[in-house]
C-alpha cells in the first residue's frame, strides 16, 4: 500500500511539472516567491518556492526524481484566475506552503525510499505581493510625483490643436514612463515649459530642483523611489515552521522525522552594501538509534542556534559573499551512544560565495570550545534551476 | 459620452486613480482598489483621461471603452503607472 501512495505522489510530481514545463512556454511569466527573490544564500536555506522537477540519472542504477514547488503555485497552473488580486489575496495562505519531495529508485525502477518536507512561513513580512504596507507606503512616497503628472496632464488637456496635443501627449506619457523612458532635454521646449511650470507649485513636485534633471525623467525617478521602497521589505522578519521525513533506503519506514523554526530578520538598511540579518534557530529530530537491531525513532535531538549573517552585496544590490557566524547547543534527548557527549556546544562559520544565479559555495567549520576540536565542510547549495529541462 | 474602464490587477493588490481633465478641468475622479470596470459620465471627444497609481507583483491590464490615442488594452508591469489617454 504503502508503495503505491508513494508511485501515485511520484506521478503526480512528474505530471505537474510536465504541466509547468509546457505551460512556460505559453504564459505570461508569473512570479511566486522564488529562491531568488529572497535576498540571500542563508534565507534559501530556510524558505525556497521554486516549482521545479530534478531527474537524475535516469539510465544508471540509481535513479532520484526530486520535486519541490510552492502549494500556490500548483494551484495557480490550474486555475489562472489565482492571479487576480481578489483571488490572489483570498489564497494567499497558499504562498506560504513549500513542498519537497525526493524518491530514489533501484535499476529495476523499484522504489527505495524517500524523503519529503514541508515547510510553512508562520510570519512573512517579505512578501510584498501580500503585504498590506506596501500600497500605503507607496502612495505616500510617491504622492508629489502622482500629483504632478496629474497637474502636467491637466495642462496638456488645455491644447486646441488635436495633432499637437497627441504629440504632447505621446511625449508625456514616455517621461512620465519608468519602461520606454523619454528624458527631460529630448522633450518638445513647449512641452519643458508646461512641466517647469508645474513644478513651481507650492508644496508640490519641483522636478527643477533635481540635481541633472535634463537628463532624467519621472518615470526613472519613481521607478527608482519604488524599488528602494521594495528592498526595504527585504529586513522584515521571516519565521518558518518545517517538518521534514525520511525512510530507509531498503524500507518503507521512518528513518528520521525533524520538526523545527527558523526566523530571520535584517537589521542594517537594505539598501546599504553591508546588511546583517539575525538568525535564529530550533529543531527537534527523531532518529533511528543504530545501536539497537530493531529500526524505530528513539534516538532524539534537540537543536538550537544563534547566528548573524553578514552580507556583502555587489553593485546590483545583489548578495554575493556572505559570513554567518552562530552559537548552536545540541542536546540528545534520548538514544545516547556510548563515545557522545550529551551535549554539546559549538561556535560555527559559514562563508558563503554566490557562483552564479542559482548556485552558491559555502565553507561551513564547527569550533567545540571544550575539546578544541575543529570541523569544516564544504557544501553545495543550489536550487537546481541550471539542471531545468 | 458614458465611458468604462476596466483594470484588472495581478498578483497583489494595486491602486489606482483614474482622473477625466476637460480643457485644463478636473471633470473626474475614481480611485480603484481592485479589478474591476469603472463608470465615466460626461466625457466628451478631446478630453483626456489620466491613470496614474502603483500597479501590483504581476502587473496591471488596463482597458478603456471607448477609441482613445493610443489605443489599449494596455499593459503595466509592477511598479508605479503613470499614464495618459486621449478620447477620440
């Protein structure tokens, strides 16, 4: 029984994303909450959204199918109206559901074992896609822009002569555009006047005072406002709650269950090159204890950790290089083994280098304060987007 | 001439003030906090009508009734618009 849930889950995977692969082609791009929209290495590691489906190795002996997506998402390929914002806001718990799935087969495409995740985001103030701030925000930032295209458009609305009045008008939209952007000295003079005229209102927009406004249009100047506006959310706080299962390989049966929470916040402004962002972590696991002949979960450990990222961000405001430095205690419940420490308490490292889009290096090194003894790994952590097929 | 215009907004919610100006006056204004069509009385041939606001995570399909210059549907992507149409 237990294998046939397991193929059904497997299909279903397969079929999804063959549905996702397809549809791509065809839809307007929809953006979910993706690895990459989230700002750096240390927060994919706790929260990822991407709808995506990994096969390895198809041919060989070991074969793995691995599926992670965001619940939304599923739900978005089969009812495009999702996308609607009533729609969007209503079935926005959605967003916050991850799902993993990865299933190793043997040459004779017998199931080996499995594991699965799920993850849920209990606070997620990053979304701006959800957040109620962002609209309010944006509308006070912007008020004195909004205005001031209204007041310009007013004048242009004054204009007899229909040709011109297009001709002002085509002109305005593309100054006042943040895509096809049309700059203040390639206007028409007339044109410069109207909008100089409107910036001497009082207590309104004066584009004048801008330092190389002819240059410059009020398109780049709100676009550029907005998206600075946008990267604030990036400090806002992030809580996820995660379950994570595991079988044996040669058996239908738990080998590991791991529950825990993982928050993270920034500290410095966004829009610094610099940022630290606080982390904080707990986590329970249940293991099988090797010791013993009978395979069950007796062996339980119970984790927590302290940490601050450092993130250094190059020109695009993008992070590259990260340093997280944390305190982190082990406890061992239950299913102590006989050289083990009940517990134990480590300063660890992890420098993290941003290789590509999708892909980062960390160097991870554990120092035990008491013994002295120091342990270091290196870890690959991608979303697999390169792998995409 | 009675006009509709209908915003639909994508992937969030988004704001929008849509404003009818007449030869220099404000004959309009309707501020549009989700998708749907909105009514315009009294608009005549010449008058032009202003869309400006912040368009959400996946954009924002804008469309009007009646003939304007340029012509829509239009498209927004996320972001602030800020946007003008002639009625033909």
């Amino acid at each position: 029984m237990k294998k046939h849930i397991c193929y059904i889950i497997i299909c279903l995977a397969i079929f999804i994303s063959k549905q996702n692969l397809n549809a791509q082609t065809k839809d307007v791009s929809i953006t979910i909450l993706t690895a990459d929209s989230l700002p750096t290495g240390n927060n994919k590691d706790i929260l990822t959204g991407f709808y995506n489906l990994y096969l390895n190795d198809l041919t060989g002996v070991n074969k793995e199918v691995k599926f992670s997506s965001n619940l939304f998402a599923i739900m978005l390929r089969y009812n495009k109206n999702l996308i609607i914002d009533t729609n969007y806001i209503k079935n926005s718990w959605a967003k916050r559901f991850n799902i993993d799935f990865d299933a190793s087969f043997e040459n004779s495409n017998k199931l080996k074992g499995f594991s699965m995740g799920l993850k849920y985001a209990i606070i997620d103030k990053r979304d701006v896609t959800i957040s109620k701030k962002l609209i309010p925000l944006a509308l006070g930032k912007l008020k004195l822009i909004l205005d001031f295209h209204r007041s310009v458009i007013s004048k242009i609305s004054i204009i007899k002569d229909s040709a011109l009045k297009k001709n002002y008008n085509d002109q305005a939209k593309k100054f006042f555009s943040s895509h096809d952007s049309l700059i203040f000295e390639n206007l028409y003079p007339e044109l410069q006047k109207i909008i100089l005229e409107c910036s001497k209102t009082k207590d309104g927009f004066d584009f004048s005072s801008v330092k190389n406004y002819s240059n410059l249009s009020i398109g780049m100047l709100a676009d550029k406002s907005y998206k600075e506006l946008l990267k604030s959310f990036q400090n806002m706080p992030l809580l996820v709650s995660y379950l994570n299962l595991t079988t044996f390989t040669n058996k239908f049966q738990m080998s590991n269950i791991d529950l825990g929470l993982d928050f993270s916040k920034g500290i410095i402004n966004p829009n610094a090159s610099n940022n630290l962002e606080l982390n904080i972590k707990g986590s329970l696991g249940f293991a099988n204890d090797t010791t013993k002949v009978n395979k069950d979960l007796s062996r339980s450990i119970a984790n927590g950790e302290i940490g601050l990222n450092w993130v250094i961000k190059g020109s695009d405001n993008r992070s590259n290089i990260e340093f997280k430095l944390s305190a982190s205690e082990n406890y061992i419940i239950s299913g102590l083994y006989n050289s083990e420490n009940k517990q134990l308490f480590t300063m660890n490292g992890t420098l993290r280098f941003r290789i590509s889009n999708d892909f980062w290096f960390p160097l991870e090194f554990k120092y035990d304060p008491k013994t002295g003894n120091v342990f270091g790994l290196i870890n690959i952590s991608s979303n697999f987007n390169w792998l995409r097929f | 001439m009675n006009v509709e215009v209908n915003i639909t907004f994508k992937g969030g919610a988004g704001n929008v003030t849509i404003t009818v100006f007449s030869n220099g006056n404000q004959v309009s204004q309707v501020v549009v906090l989700i998708s749907g069509t909105v009514p315009l009385t009294n608009v005549s041939s010449g008058d032009i009508i202003s869309i400006d606001g912040i368009s959400p995570a996946n954009g924002s399909d804008i469309s009007i009734s009646v003939s304007t210059d340029p012509p829509t549907p239009s498209h927004y992507e996320s972001g602030p618009i800020m946007d003008s149409y002639i009625v033909l």
